[in-house]
C-alpha cells in the first residue's frame, strides 16, 4: 500500500493523554481526489519520500481514504477567547493522524484539514475550500523560508466535492505539519473542566515535550509559562519585523510551542500603517498589525489564568508570581523588536538612539505611505534610494542620521550585504497570491508554482522575477475566514 511506504514512523503521545482532550475521528469519504500540491522539500525534512508514486495513491492518502499505518486519528479538544469571548471548542474541521517521528527523532504532529465533521463540529461540515487551503500553503512555506516559525502545509488535495460558504468552492483538504497542536485554549479547556489531576497532566506533557530543560524544576510551570512567553515575544517581533498581519489571534491560534498557527484571514502589508487590519470580521481593529504585541500579552495572561493552580498553593502567591511574567512581556518583546529592527537597519552594536532612529524611519513610511518591505530592501542598495519619495528633507533628514549611525559601525557596504540577508526582496503581495488562488480554480497552477519559487528564495533577486517586488496600495484589501 501507498501509505505504507513513504517512511511514516507514527507515535500517538497526545492519544495517550486522558480521554477529556480529544475524540476519535474519522476522514469523511470524498468521491474523487486529486492532488494539487505536494511538499517534496517538507517530506524530505520529514524523512518521508512522495517522488516514486503515482499522484492517485498520494490523492487517496492526503484525503484521509487511505490511513497511514500506526495513525490513529482523533479531533483535539479545547477553548479559546475568540474576540474577547470565551467558547469551548474543539477541531470542528481538522483531525490529527499522530505524530510522526523523524529520523532525527524529532516529533511532528500531521493533521488534516479539512476532512470532515468530528465530535467538536458544532453543526458545521467540517469541509474546506480549496483557496483557504492554498493561502495556508502559501504563507505557511514564505513564513518558513523567511526564519520564522511556522506550522507547515505537506500537501493539498481538492476531494472532487463542493463546500458551500457564502460562495459554492471546490472541496479541499490540507495536511499540517507543527511542532504540536497544544495552544493556550488547550490549557482554558482544562482549566475550565476544573480537573486538576488533568491540568496537570496537560502541562507536564507540554513540559516534556516543548520544554524538556524545565522537567524536573521546582517551578517548572511557572517556568513554563515564562518560556511561552519568551517564544510568543520573539514570534510577534519576527511577523511586525516582516509586516505579518495574523488576523484572528484568539487563545486558541496561539501555540504552546511558538510557532505561526492558522492561516485564515492573514496577509503581509504592503503600504505601512500601524493600524492595518486585513480580515474581513475584524470591524473593531482587534488584531490590528500594531495590536498584535498586546494581544499577545493578553493571551498569555489567560494562560496564567489557567496555570494558577498549579503555579503554587497559595493563590495570592500565584497571582504574584504569574503577574510577574505577565509584566515583563513588553520589555522581553521590546527586546526582541529592536534586535530585528537593528539587523534590518545593518546595525551590529546597541546605542542608546536606536529605537528614536527605528521609530523616526517608521513614522516618515506612515506619513509618506512607503511601501514596508520595499523601504528597507531599498536602504540595503543605496543606488535604489532615487525614488522621489526618497528626495523629501523629512526621509534625508533621517538618512543622513542613519548614515552616520552606520559609519560609526565600519564599512556601510558590508552593513548592506547584511541587510540584504534580513530584509527580503519578495513577500506574498496580496495582489500575486489572489492572482494564484483565481487561477488555481481554474486549474491552471501555472502562477501558483511560480509564486512558490519566489518566495521558497525570498533574498535572492532576480531580474525575471522583478513583478513580485512591485507593491500596490493594498489598503482596503479584504482577507476572509476559510469557515
């Protein structure tokens, strides 16, 4: 059997938690699957090989009608603050097969998306749409070759069936590679169950499998809520580094492990604003791209909640301790922020200006509505700062500031050659990736691969890729929930 020979070495550590935290599940049957994309690159890193087989097999494996051995599918439970309002949730429309062991003997959730109706479905179908599907495919891999963490997209299949959103779209299935599934709503499920024998279970399967260093402390879940913070400060700073917009950052997109989950209504911006918003149900600016590090905190703070219990015995204590962490955030993030912002500026050394001078480039891109990436991708070749927007007294005011920041520093060019590996040439302009996703309808995947080869090597410019660099004014340009 296909499924049997890709080199799949499933463990199911998450089915063997207590039976509170998920349900078995199982793949819907679909009537004709065919393959759209295959991840050879992520199988490899996987030690998993897709080349020798024909696309049938891997269409009826990556749909869910052929199991691979050892899988044992089940739908995760758990809650989540969506918008500020506290639901309990569940995979409506994933399954998670298991996890699947490397050579290395690193650990991988693989889950579909899109496979149809669990326990947790809510009376929703369970189904997905073949652009959603896409979109996650495609900023997932531009996440991942741009260095930040990210759950990852090995396959997409269209299942020859039609899902009804507020538009008829062909059926589609996902199948999603992360470090592990385990979010804050996990934990709010559990604390909100108010077992505690279960809580504990919970975090000490977190611990051990994110955060083994912590295993034996005396304080390890104190210590493992500082490490979760930690991970979400250096995340955020990495998506405000490359103007990522998540969208919908509820408790339970957020990962235990620090990765970049669910892609649904996201998108890069282009023209800087802090204020971008890109979702469309997203009225009040919730998760605005200059909301995002507070929206964080927040969440983490509904993971100290959920922590309490466990953090100490005393519960005026635990508040303490937690609250401790808590307001230590902005500064970690803080931290974080300005070390990207100085690599992205050719900046070795700290100086006492440097955020006056990070924050003077940034507010002369608002006010002159520069584009984000192209700016600073233009500050690394001197010899493109011929723009008429880079003439005003306001931008050779601060270049002129920047320039001796650098001198101070050595020699500027080999500031630029660093620059030029941080700051990309090519990000997913919302303008390519929706010219993708029409053209895939029409199955003509054509741009659709060639947008992937872009982004697989964002640092690299290349004249015949040189479209991908324009930027459009994209404010106003609406993303929506794939749901």
């Amino acid at each position: 059997m296909y499924a049997d020979s890709i080199g799949w070495n499933f463990d199911n550590t998450y089915a063997r938690l207590p039976d509170d935290f998920f349900a078995p599940a199982k793949p819907a049957a679909v009537k004709a699957p065919k393959v759209v994309l295959l991840n050879h690159r992520l199988a490899g890193e996987l030690g998993l090989d897709l080349r020798p087989f024909h696309p049938d097999s891997a269409a009826a494996v990556f749909a869910g009608q052929e199991l691979p051995p050892g899988s044992q599918p089940i739908a995760q439970a758990y809650a989540g603050h969506q918008f500020g309002g506290f639901t309990m949730l569940g995979d409506g429309r994933a399954i998670l097969l298991g996890e699947h062991r490397t050579p290395s003997g690193q650990l991988f959730d693989i889950q579909f998306k899109g496979s149809g109706p669990t326990l947790y479905s809510r009376r929703g179908d369970g189904r997905a749409g073949l652009g959603p599907m896409l979109r996650e495919y495609i900023i997932s891999e531009a996440m991942a070759a741009l260095g930040i963490p990210t759950t990852r997209s090995l396959a997409v299949v269209t299942t020859g069936e039609a899902v009804f959103r507020a538009q008829v779209q062909r059926g589609a299935v996902l199948t999603r590679v992360a470090a592990s599934h385990l979010r804050v709503g996990t934990f709010q499920y559990a604390a909100a169950r108010r077992n505690e024998a279960n809580l504990r279970t919970l975090a000490d399967y977190a611990i051990a499998r994110h955060y083994p260093e912590f295993a034996s402390a005396t304080d390890k879940y104190l210590a493992f809520l500082r490490a979760v913070a930690d991970r979400q400060a250096a995340l955020i700073a990495k998506w405000m580094g490359v103007g990522f917009v998540h969208g919908v950052m509820n408790t339970d997109n957020v990962s235990i492990a620090g990765e970049t989950i669910d892609y649904g209504p996201c998108a890069f911006m282009n023209t800087y604003d802090p204020a971008t918003v890109f979702s469309s149900i997203d009225h009040s600016g919730r998760y605005a791209l200059a909301n995002q590090p507070g929206i964080t905190q927040w969440n983490l703070a509904r993971l100290a909640e959920s922590l309490l219990t466990l953090i100490a015995d005393d519960e005026n204590k635990s508040v303490e301790l937690a609250s401790e962490v808590l307001n230590e955030f902005p500064a970690v993030y803080q931290r974080y922020w300005l070390a990207g912002m100085r690599a992205k500026l050719g900046l070795q050394t700290e100086e006492a200006d440097d955020e006056e001078l990070v924050n003077g480039l940034l507010s002369w891109m608002h006010a002159g509505k520069a584009d984000f990436t192209g700016t600073f991708r233009d500050l690394g070749s001197p010899e493109l700062l011929i723009g008429e927007r880079y003439q005003s007294s306001a931008f050779q005011t601060w270049h002129a500031k920047w320039t001796e920041r650098l001198a101070r520093e050595g020699d500027p060019s080999a500031a630029f050659a660093r620059m030029n590996t941080v700051n990309p040439a090519y990000i997913p302009r919302n303008k390519f990736v929706e010219e993708a996703l029409a053209a895939a309808e029409r199955d003509d995947l054509a741009p659709l691969h060639e947008l992937l080869a872009v982004l697989a090597d964002p640092f690299t410019v290349r004249p015949e890729w040189a479209k991908y660099q324009i930027a459009t004014d994209d404010r106003g340009y609406q993303t929506f929930c794939g749901t």
